[in-house]
C-alpha cells in the first residue's frame, strides 16, 4: 500500500497544479482596449457588456435596519453624550431622516477600494472602476486591482473611463481629479492630476517602495495638498511643489511622529494635519497656512474629516480607538462615541450642512448627530459611504465593491 500511494501522489500533484494553471490563466485573462481613436475616451453603457462593465445576474439583497432603532451604549461614554433635543432643528440631523432600504447602483459596477467620490455640483460620481485585470509583482503574481478613474452619471446608465488609477479626490471647482497610479511592479507610486477641460494628465509627485503612502487634499481648486517627507503642496498655477508649511511655522511644532495624515475643508478655508501622536488645525488663506490650536492626540488611521463648514472634525482617537468629534475654533466642544465590536472605527464623511456623520465600524455603516446624539446603525454590509452635495442620498460600497444606493428624505 505504501508503495501504491508512493506512486499516485505526484499524479495527483501534476493534476491538482494543471487544474490551478487553468483556473489562474481564465481569471485573470487580459481585457481588450476600449479607447476611441479620436478623443482617447469613451462612454459605455451598463446595458451593453464591455470588459469594463459586466453586469451580473443578480446581486444580493442588503437587509437594512430600520433607522428608528437607537442603538445602545455599550459602555459609559469618556464624554456625556446629547440627547435628542425635543426642539425641531432644521437640516440633516439624525431625528428629521428617513433612510430607505440599500438599492443595487449600477449594477456590475466594482470599486475594489470603494472610496467614491461626488463632484463638487452633484451630478456625477468617480470611482475606480474594476477592470478584472490585475497588476502584478515582480514574481507575476497577481498584487493589485488594476482600477480606471472612471466617471459615473446619477443614474449609472453612462460610464465615462479616463485614465488608469485610483482613490480619486475631485477639485472644489469640479475641473480636476486628483488620483494614485501604480505601473507594472508596483514602483514607483505616482500622483496625478486630470484636466477634465483639456483633458490632460499633469504629473505631480512620485513615491518610491519604503516611502509613506500618501494621503491627499484639496486646499483649494488649484492647490493639492500631501505628505512627501513633510507636508507638501502643488500648486497647479506655476505646476510646483512646495512646502505646506513655512519654516518658521514648522520648527515651532512637535513632530515626533511623521505629519503624514491630511484632511481639508476647502469652502470654509480650514485643513488639518494629523501624526499618530498630535493634530494641528490650521487655517489656509493666500497660500500660507496659520496655526490654529494643536491637540494632544493623535490619530489611529488616515480615515478622518473635517466638515464641509470647518467647524468640526471628526476622527478615530489613538489613545481610545474611538469615534470623537471636536469643535475646530471651540476646544470645549468634545465629544467621542464609544463602538461596539472589535476593530477601529473608519470616519466615512459628513453631511453636507455639516449636522451629521457617517462611519463603519464592526456592526457596518452609522450615522450620528454632530452633537453625539441620534446613533443609528444603517446597514451592516455596505463599508464605505459618501453623502451626496444634496443630501437626497448616500452612496457606499459592500465589500465585494458593488455600489449600493440609500434615498434620504425628510420626515414628515
């Protein structure tokens, strides 16, 4: 017997790999090219199956939880938190919301990092569109999603592909997108810009292995903000990088730890820089940027936001792994929401009259009053969400990248 399976094992060893050569070569089978000769872009539509969109049969339902559930503390909060105030309060707070059931969005679509992104004016979206095709390491083995910036329309019937990359960030003038690309061998990491008018790439920065990944932000509609050995600004005006901070600003702060985290409130002129152990609020304004106040406390991840009106910023605490919200000008404004389960937090967005949050934590995606008040959890698949300039919807992503599609609407 010994000699008989002595015998069989390298067949069956031959047989098992042939079967994972196979499965490898079909599953990641290079797609055909879609540019149009004329323009170098093209849109395509979600009825007519193309190597960039591929509907699917059928998505599963997402189960939503009813929004008049207030979840429970599941321990004492470090902070008192609000009550619902018995008074009506005009906008976007928790208690005025009714949260429709999770809808399939343009079905097929696939954002494997599932950061979207709204333009400025709300009538279209960027993601970074699956291609099913993946970038490769230095072995050739598959390492990374190969995604197009690709531009969605509010009904998901028109995609418009634009140039390789991902996480795209648009501009407060709705003119550029900002994003990341990765070319074969994953070195270097390159950040770009798109000129939708004149449709361009301009080059911004590049990012050797070993060097921290960095985060972006939008200053202004011609300043991009990001970390490159310190905190860094492009200026697309004269298309150079310069230092984010002045000299005589920078050598008066305490940076243990890398400044390497960024966040910005355009409209309201407000950025913040965060390290592992402080964060810095700072006021932009003719491109200089002046000291606000710092906090001692640092953040746990890059998942943070300041809102649209920058009078609040909302992160991950390092120190308790917690939801906190903190007043920009006012230090007594603190408010920091306990989570249930394990893991981190991730800051998700604000609504855009900046009176209510989104995040994800282990039970899936909440919302909460600014003032701590009105938590309810939405829905426990979808694990990024972004809130539309209307407020009228919320669109997010489960973890498979499919967009899914929440109605907002007042109560009566």
């Amino acid at each position: 017997m010994k000699r008989l399976i002595n015998a069989v094992s390298p067949i069956i060893g031959l047989l098992i790999l042939g079967l994972f050569t196979i499965t490898l070569v079909s599953t990641f089978q290079k797609p055909t090219g879609f540019d149009s000769p004329n323009t170098g872009f093209t849109s395509v539509s979600p009825a007519t199956p193309t190597p960039y969109y591929t509907p699917f049969a059928e998505i599963p339902p997402i189960t939503p939880i009813p929004t008049s559930e207030i979840l429970p503390i599941p321990w004492p909060s470090p902070t008192p938190l609000s009550s619902i105030t018995s008074e009506k309060r005009p906008g976007l707070w928790t208690e005025n919301l009714l949260l429709g059931s999770p809808q399939p969005f343009a079905k097929g679509l696939k954002d494997p990092f599932g950061q979207i992104f709204w333009s400025p004016d709300g009538s279209q979206l960027a993601i970074s569109l699956f291609t099913g095709e993946f970038i490769r390491d230095d072995m050739g083995q598959p390492a990374w999603e190969l995604t197009w910036i690709a531009i969605v329309n509010l009904s998901g019937s028109s995609v418009t592909p634009l140039v390789k990359g991902f996480l795209p960030l648009w501009s407060p003038d709705g003119r550029y997108i900002a994003y990341l690309l990765y070319p074969e061998g994953l070195s270097p990491l390159y950040l770009q810009i798109f000129d939708l008018e004149d449709k361009r790439v301009v080059e911004v920065a590049s990012f050797k292995k070993g060097e921290i990944f960095p985060k972006i932000a939008w200053l202004s509609s011609s300043e991009l903000a990001f970390y490159k050995g310190e905190p860094s600004v492009f200026n697309l005006q004269d298309q150079r990088v310069w230092p984010l901070l002045r000299e005589e600003l920078a050598s008066g702060l305490d940076t243990a730890a890398p400044m390497e985290y960024i966040t910005a409130a355009p409209a309201a002129k407000v950025f913040a820089l965060g390290s592992s152990q402080k964060i810095w609020l700072m006021r932009w304004e003719d491109g200089k940027a002046q000291l606000l106040r710092q906090i001692d406390d640092g953040l746990d991840h890059a998942y943070w936001a300041l809102s649209p009106d920058g009078k609040f910023l909302a992160y991950v605490s390092a120190l308790s792994r917690q939801v906190k919200i903190i007043g920009v000008d006012d230090p007594i404004i603190s408010v920091e929401i306990p989570t249930q389960g394990r893991g981190s937090p991730i800051i998700e967005g604000w609504s855009p009259d900046s009176t209510a949050l989104l995040y994800v934590d282990f039970e899936g995606l909440k919302i909460v009053n600014r003032d701590g008040s009105g938590l309810q959890r939405i829905t426990g698949e979808i694990n990024h969400a972004r809130w539309s300039p209307d407020g009228a919807r919320i669109l997010g992503t489960d973890f498979d990248g499919q967009l899914w599609e929440i109605t907002v609407t007042p109560k009566p």
